[in-house]
C-alpha cells in the first residue's frame, strides 16, 4: 500500500539485517538506513561506503527510515530534513543482538581509522 507521502511502501519488507552491498562485498558498516520506497537496506552516512545514500540517488528513491532498534524517524533526501512517518512493514530494525559497528566478525579493528582516512580524504573533518 502506498500513502499520500511521495516515496513510502507501507507494504514493502527490508531487505535484510544489513546493508545489501556491504554484505554483498564483505564489508562493515556503522548503522543502517532502509528505503521507505523498496525496503532495501544500505548503511549509513556514518559508514565506511555510504550505500544508503547511494541508493536513494542512483534509484531516486528520496525517503530512508533508521533501521536501528528503538529508531522511527525519516529522512528525505529531496528536501533535506528529518520528518516523523508511518509504521512500514516488519521488520522495523536490524536485529538487536547485532553489533554496532556490524556485523560481528566482520568490523576490523581499526574501523575509527579508516573512516577518519576517507573523511580526510574528502576533505571533511570528523
């Protein structure tokens, strides 16, 4: 079902417990965002390779939902701000007993390091 809000599914499930690429490619991230237009489930902006981002602009899908447990808000990309929005389908986070960073086993030790070097890299500071 969709909703009079442009870019939410409430019928859509997540994709999974966690990032679609970074799982895909064996990587890491910090916390996860889930599009409110196809459920796919990218990692934050906070995270090494930002895939959520890169989903909503690659797919223009402009609406992400935390995907962190006790986490409801919105994010619109178009307009650039934080709103409060529907309940989606269930899931509504990743599983509790994941780590942050996650998942477990995959988080190198140095993960701190490695995105203070992208952010310098880029030129933003941390």
């Amino acid at each position: 079902m969709t909703t009079d809000l442009p870019g939410i599914d409430l019928d859509v499930p997540p994709s999974g417990p966690g990032c679609v690429e970074c799982e895909r490619d064996g990587s890491w991230w910090v916390h996860l965002r889930r599009c409110a237009a196809c459920g796919h489930v990218g990692c934050c902006d906070d995270s090494l390779h930002r895939h959520a981002t890169a989903h909503a602009h690659a797919e223009r899908h402009p609406v992400m939902q935390s995907y962190e447990p006790g986490e409801d808000w919105f994010w619109d990309y178009e307009r650039g701000r934080a709103f409060a929005g529907p309940d989606l389908a269930p899931p509504t986070s990743r599983p509790v007993d994941q780590p942050v960073p996650g998942p477990a086993g995959r988080v190198p030790a140095n993960w701190r390091e490695q995105l203070a070097a992208r952010d310098e890299r880029e030129g933003r500071g941390r």
